[in-house]
C-alpha cells in the first residue's frame, strides 16, 4: 500500500522523505503530530485607560486595560511613561495591572503611558491610551 502527500511518500507505515529534514521523518516514524500554525498578535480591545486621569503629584493611576492572544499564548507585559522624567513609579512595570503613581512635577505635565504585550511566540504590540495629567502641587508663599 502507498500513498503520495505533498512530496512524501508513506508506504506500509514507512515514511520517506523527497523534500523533507530527517528530523521531520524520524517525528513521523516515532508517530509524532508536527503542527504548523500561524501565530497571531495579541489583540487590546479597551485601554489601556487611566483611572483617574488628572491627578496631583503622588496620585495613584490604575488601569483599564483588556487584551488576549487569538491563539491562547501566554502574554508578558512591559509598562513605560514618557517623558521618561521625572519618573512615576509603577507597582509592577511587568504585571497585566499595574497601579502608578505620579512623580512630583514643577508645572502641569501630561505623561503617555504604553504598554508592551508580548505573546510566547514573539509577537508584540504596542498600546497606549490617553495620557495622565499630572498637576504641579501649588506654590505656597514664605
């Protein structure tokens, strides 16, 4: 009995190869699947928002922010502000929600802030919501 599939040829559950690695034909001799799938970006449907968006120096931001892999992989994050400085503090730059809190500012400044997501098979986005304002605390006078 013999069979023809896309160059290869099984015959009485042998597999020779015309156009494939060994690697791939010992797989097929052990009787092991070999899947081939193409990976997908994860996707953000909302976020990532801040809660509150106006805040004065040392006011705690969290997150509105939903993303999935189509595929299932699991994600890693990666938070960042910008301008870089002066620097707000993160609960945990690489969790799915962190908190933020804002630095102290000299004048009213307006921060992005982006995260990462990364899927276990390398994909990446990058998303950003509407930036955090951030007030200057007010002078007080001698």
């Amino acid at each position: 009995m013999q069979a023809r599939y896309s160059g290869a040829t099984i015959q009485r559950g042998r597999f020779m190869s015309h156009s494939y690695s060994k690697v791939f034909g010992a797989l097929v001799l052990l009787g092991l699947a070999v899947s081939c799938r193409a990976n997908h970006a994860p996707k953000v449907s909302t976020g990532p928002r801040p809660s509150p968006q106006v805040v004065g120096p040392g006011g705690v931001v969290s997150f509105v922010f939903e993303v999935e892999d189509p595929d299932g992989d699991a994600m890693t994050f990666q938070w960042q502000q910008l301008p870089a400085e002066p620097a707000g503090t993160f609960s945990d730059a690489t969790a799915r929600n962190p908190t933020w809190v804002a630095p102290e500012v000299s004048e009213t400044t307006t921060f992005a802030i982006m995260v990462t997501v990364e899927d276990s098979e390398g994909d990446g986005i990058l998303a950003q919501g509407p930036g955090v304002i951030v007030h200057a605390a007010a002078s007080q006078a001698p």
